[in-house]
C-alpha cells in the first residue's frame, strides 16, 4: 500500500505498508509541472499506435520522463527498498507483488501514476505487477455471491454527431472472449436496445453484475466532472455527467460490481477534487471501475476488452486481469504506448469481485464436483401472514417427506417449527442491544435511536440522531443498564441514559462508527471506525484514553470479559487482540473483509464473521481455529449465547441462525424477507433478537442450552 498524503510547504508526505514492513518519507513532488505535460504525453500514447518502430521509441522519451519522476518521488530511500523486499517476498511466494495507491492529496489524483518507470529494472510497474488507484470509503465490500449466469450489460452509444467507433468490432470481441462461458450458460451478455439514457435505465431495472460501456467521454470543466455522451432521441448528443450515470446504476438489482468504460478521458479528473472523473465517482456506487485517462484508439479499446475478460474468465482478479490486458496491447504492437491509457479504481481491498467458483471454471460441467460439499440453496421464503406482513413462523426447511433439507452449513437439528414474534420497526434495523433485565431492547436504524418493551412491542423512548440520511450501526448497554451507546453514520459516539434517552456524552471519530462496546466494569467504551481506528473513551467524562490503527475500515470491536482485552475486526481481512495499553498481541487472518467480532463468556473463545460467509471460532490465546460454519452468504454479525454453548449470526443470505459450538449444527434458522443485519440473546439466553432490512425484529426462543 503506497499512501500520499499533502504536506506543509508543498511537500507530500508517502507512507508505504508491505510485506517487508512500513516507512514514511517528506518528498518534493510539482505536479503542476507534471499535469501541464498530460496533454503531449497522450499526443505520444495515441500517436505511438500508428507510429513506426523509430519514431515511436521518439515517443517514448516523455512518457518515460514521467514514470521515472514519479517513481523517483515516491520510492526514494528506505522505501526503496521495501518496494525491492517485498517484490523479493513475492516472488520467492509465486505470487503478485500488488502496487495499491491511495492518492490523499487532490492535485496528484489527476496524474499518471500508471507511467511508474524503475529506471534500474528497467520497468514499467503495471506491466510487471497489478496497480490499483485504491478509493477509500467506509462501506467494506464482499464478493458477489450470485448463482451462475453472470451477467453482462453492454451498451453502445454513438451520436451522429461524434466520430464513428468500432463498436460492431468491439461488440463480436466481447462474444468471442465470452463464447466458451456463454454456451454453457455461465455467463450471458446482452446489449442496452438504444443509445438513450432513457434507455439504459429501463434495461437496468432487470439488473446486471458487469456494465461494459462502449462510446465517447469527456471531461466537464465547468462542472469540474467527467461524463459519458449519449444519444437523445432524436440521435444528438446528450451528456450524462458520472454523478446522474452513478444514480442510475444504483437502481439495478442486482447492482453491478464492476463498470467498463471504453470511452476516451473516463479516467480523467481536475486538480482540486479526488472524486471528479467518472470512474472515482462511479466507485462510490459499484466495487470497481475500469476507465481510460487518455484518448483510446478502437483497436487498442477491442484488444484490451477481448484480453481483460479471457482473463477474468480464467478465474483472475480484476487487477490481474487489466495487467493482462494491458500486455495484450504490448503484444499486438510492442512499442505502442497505449497500454499506459486504462485505470482501475477499486473501492476496497478485494479485487476477487465475483464468488462464483463454478462460473470461472475453465472447462467441465456447471455442476459441483463430486466432494465439493453442498451448495448452499437459495433462501427459503416464509409463508406471508393474511396482513401481508411476515409470518412468525420459523424453523428449519422442511425437504418432502419432513426431513429436514441440507443447508448451507453443517447438519441441523431436527425438531418442531419454533414461531417468532414480530415487531414492525418500519425502519431498517443495522442495531440491536438486549438491556440486562431481559425486558428492554434498543435498535439503531435510519436517524433514530428507540428502545422497545420487548414484551409488549411498545417503544418507550426514542431520540433522532445525525441528519436525515444518518444511520445508527452499533448499540450496546452498560453492563448496569443505565447507559446505552451508539455509533453511527454521523461519526458519532453517544451515551444516553437508558430509562429516557437523555443524551449524557458525544464522541467525535473522523468518519462512520460501526462498532460499540463498553468494558464489563462500565468505565470504558471502545469504538470502531471507518477512519481506520479504535478508540477508548472514559465512559463518563469523554476523555480519550487509547487509540489504535488497522489498515483499513474497522467495523467492529469488542471487550474480553475480563476486561484486560480489545479485539477488533477489519476490512483490512484481520481480527487483532489488543492489550488495553495497546499492544498487539494476536492477529487472525482472513481471506475477506471481517464485518463482526464477539468474545465467548469465559474469554478463552473467539467468534468472527465476515464477507465470505463463514463464521469461525478461535482459541483467544493460541489463536487456533476451532470451528468454522458457513452461510449462503456474507454475515454481519456474531454473538455468543450467555451459556457459551450456542453462537447467533445474522447474514446477508436473509437468515439469522444459532450454532452448537461444540459441533457446529444448525439447531435454529430464523427466516426474514431481507438481509439480517444484527443479532442479540436476551440475558438469559431464552430468546434471540434478529433485525433485518425488511424494517423487522423477530424475537425467537432459542432451545435450553446443553449443560
């Protein structure tokens, strides 16, 4: 991870993060210097293309003036020789050495950081290994977990007005490199009918997971905007800025994970906004955007095209496969420079955007292999009650004959159907909190904090929080019940007084809080944020008391029950034990983003779930793997029973479910018509609490645990 951040006296301060370990350094960099010669540097990209052997290494010089600059300012030094370590890790790993930027500072965003030259290797960074322009923002991503066909929109939008493309070519590219996948029905690309973006809207309601876009961009300097060209409807040119483009992507279901942008100046940005082309401000919509920061030829567009999705469809992360991409265009004609004009931006650590084993399999059938294990079915829908609103009963799916079905994780139980009660919150729960008398319940959705009587369904309290679109993620109570805290949207830590809502302190983090806990003894509340950090708090006066960097977004944390330990879960794909002077003292690794963490009531255990749909249980000392229990997809959150014996967890796959922790069986599936986002026991450990995005808390009894 490289990071460059402005500094005082126009210097830039560059932090990098490897394998090799970290450093820092204060570096002179002019970008002014740097932008005035963009546009003779895509003068040389573009005309390499048609340029003869001699004249085009005359070409060169410039854009390799450039990468030499850049790499010179941000590799000096001991970072040098990190860069050097950690390409050494790699490759003793047989593995890709990914160069990540995360551009802090506005007027570096718009330079051609793809151009990095190692003058002594003798290399261009992004033909060697993967670079990315990381996005940072608070929301952590999973792969899409989608059955098979992936789907694939493509759309062509050529005015009469511009200069013709070769988008028939490029269209017939697409159906080649696809064909294989295609006829076996893994994959299925079909075309917007019209140039409009009218529509592209109507096409988008049915949803897509890839938008690949074929056309014209520009840069609107007066909006200080990128945007792509379309057509009206009487065939003129129409220019949809990436702000309106973003807004209507976000209505597809499901929404895209990854957009294409085969149009000139896509990546292109001005100098006082990081999020000002259209691929940094489509990122904020969909995981990854693929665009072009010079002027790209048709052939060269066709190439890459063809080159990048053969090579997602041998199972490549989308990173990998730009770079094979790129050497694609290399090949076609080694002293073009055109390989220089994609971008990738990626709004999240995980390249791998599609969790579709058997969809990237390069040849066999679309079924699993035998000994694959079981494929998670599709989520079971609840019979609906006579008011339309969801029936209360629940229990494990029944396969004909009353044989309980395989789900998606270990066997489960079987046993009669358990009904849950209902509670209709009208609002997305993301937050739910048992108060220690068993009676109360809190829950954070959309710009309110409420607590509920369990019992009765009645609110007894509720307070607004943040602005209208502000969220409560995270809520928990003292371990007296006098207190309740939250975090949410707003970056906010509130303390409220449990029996009125009478807000008592606010604490202030530099982006979203998505995790809140307090110590057992009730001095102390720990949080989680998206600014990268944990923070400890004095629970009555707001002093900070500790405060702790993770790599990335840290989204949830957590108090040993003993007090003496912090353990946080992170988008960064770790789960770190902390001392409360904050000294590391175990780090648990994942493949994906780790969404929830919770201590078992002994302390010796540790439940953690994430993006990949597993929840696992550790041994908080040795760091041992003890179990591991799968969802159909990512799960949100994790809680141990009072006992220890039975584990909650709450998945996107629109279940909730308890665990055995000794042997990993199902003994509860709780259904809901949406994703769950939170779950909770009650004190006693009698009744498990679910929230959900269909704006539901279903209380279930939950079977005595075993002795």
């Amino acid at each position: 991870m490289l990071e460059v951040s402005g500094g005082p006296g126009g210097r830039y301060t560059v932090a990098v993060s490897s394998p090799a370990g970290e450093g820092s350094l204060s570096v002179a960099l002019d970008p002014d210097a740097i932008g005035a010669r963009l546009a003779d540097l895509q003068r040389a990209v573009l005309a390499s293309s048609v340029t003869p052997r001699a004249a085009a290494l005359g070409l060169e010089r410039p854009v390799r003036e450039v990468g030499e600059r850049l790499f010179r300012a941000v590799f000096d030094g001991r970072l040098r020789g990190l860069y050097l370590a950690s390409r050494q890790h790699a490759g003793e790993r047989d593995e890709a050495l990914r160069v990540v930027l995360r551009i802090r500072a506005p007027e570096l965003a718009a330079l051609p950081w793809e151009l990095l030259y190692d003058e002594e290797s003798g290399e261009y960074l992004c033909l060697r290994r993967p670079l990315v322009r990381y996005v940072d923002l608070p929301e952590p991503l999973a792969p899409l977990r989608s059955e098979p066909p992936l789907k694939i929109l493509g759309m062509t939008s050529l005015p009469r007005s511009r200069a013709p493309l070769g988008a028939e070519s490029e269209r017939a590219a697409l159906s080649v490199a696809l064909g294989p996948l295609t006829e076996r029905g893994l994959v299925h690309l079909d075309w917007v009918p019209g140039q409009t973006a009218e529509d592209l809207s109507r096409r988008l309601l049915r949803g897509c997971h890839v938008l690949h876009f074929i056309g014209h961009g520009a840069y609107d300097p007066q909006r200080r905007e990128g945007m792509v060209t379309l057509a009206d409807a009487d065939g003129r040119e129409h220019h949809l800025h990436a702000t309106a483009l973003a807004s209507l992507l976000s209505v597809a279901r499901p929404r895209p994970q990854l957009v294409i942008l085969n149009s000139c100046q896509s990546g292109m940005g001005n100098a006082e906004d990081l999020f000002s082309s259209t691929a940094a401000v489509l990122v904020r919509t969909v995981p990854a955007v693929v665009a072009m920061q010079f002027a790209v030829t048709d052939k060269a567009a066709t190439r890459f095209a063809a080159s990048f999705y053969q090579a997602l469809a041998q199972g490549r992360t989308v990173d990998e496969a730009v770079r094979v991409g790129r050497i694609a265009l290399v090949v076609d004609k080694d002293d073009s420079l055109e390989w220089a004009t994609p971008v990738l931006y990626l709004r999240g650590g995980d390249a791998r955007l599609f969790d579709m084993p058997a969809v990237w399999a390069e040849a066999g059938p679309a079924v699993p292999p035998a000994g694959a294990g079981p494929v998670p079915p599709k989520p079971h829908t609840p019979p609906e009650a006579a008011d339309g609103r969801p029936a209360a009963a629940d229990g494990p799916p029944q396969a004909p004959g009353g044989t309980p079905a395989p789900p998606g994780g270990p066997p489960e139980a079987p046993g009669a159907v358990i009904t849950s009660r209902v509670l209709d919150t009208r609002q997305w729960v993301h937050a739910l909190a048992f108060h220690p008398d068993g009676r109360r319940l809190a829950t954070g959705s959309r710009n309110r904090v409420r607590v509920w009587d369990a019992l009765t369904g009645n609110r007894i309290w509720e307070q607004p929080v943040g602005g209208w679109l502000s969220s409560v993620f995270a809520a928990a109570f003292s371990p007296g019940g006098r207190r309740l805290v939250t975090g949410g949207a707003d970056n906010t830590v509130r303390i409220w007084a449990s029996s009125n809502g009478e807000e008592l302190l606010r604490l202030r983090h530099d982006h979203v809080v998505f995790g809140v806990a307090f110590s057992p003894d009730g001095f102390r509340v720990a949080s989680a944020s998206a600014d990268r950090t944990v923070r400890l708090w004095d629970s009555t006066s707001g002093d900070p008391m500790l405060r702790i960097t993770h790599d990335q977004v840290v989204t949830d944390v957590a108090f040993s029950p003993d007090g003496a330990r912090l353990a946080s879960a992170s988008a960064d794909r770790s789960v770190r034990l902390w001392s409360l002077g904050g000294d590391a003292l175990l780090r648990l690794r994942h493949d994906h983003a780790v969404k929830a963490v919770a201590f078992s009531p002994d302390g010796g255990r540790l439940a953690t779930a994430g993006d990949d749909g597993c929840v696992r249980v550790w041994d908080a000392g040795s760091g041992h793997q003890l179990l591991l229990v799968r969802h159909g997809d990512a799960v949100k959150d994790v809680a141990f029973s009072p006992g220890g014996h039975w584990l909650a967890t709450a998945s996107a796959d629109r279940t909730a479910g308890v665990w055995a922790v000794a042997d990993g069986t199902r003994i509860l599936r709780v259904q809901h018509h949406h994703t769950v986002f939170c779950v909770a026991f009650g004190p006693d450990g009698g009744w498990l609490a679910s929230g959900s995005e269909d704006k539901t808390v279903k209380l279930t009894p939950v079977p005595g645990e075993r002795g």
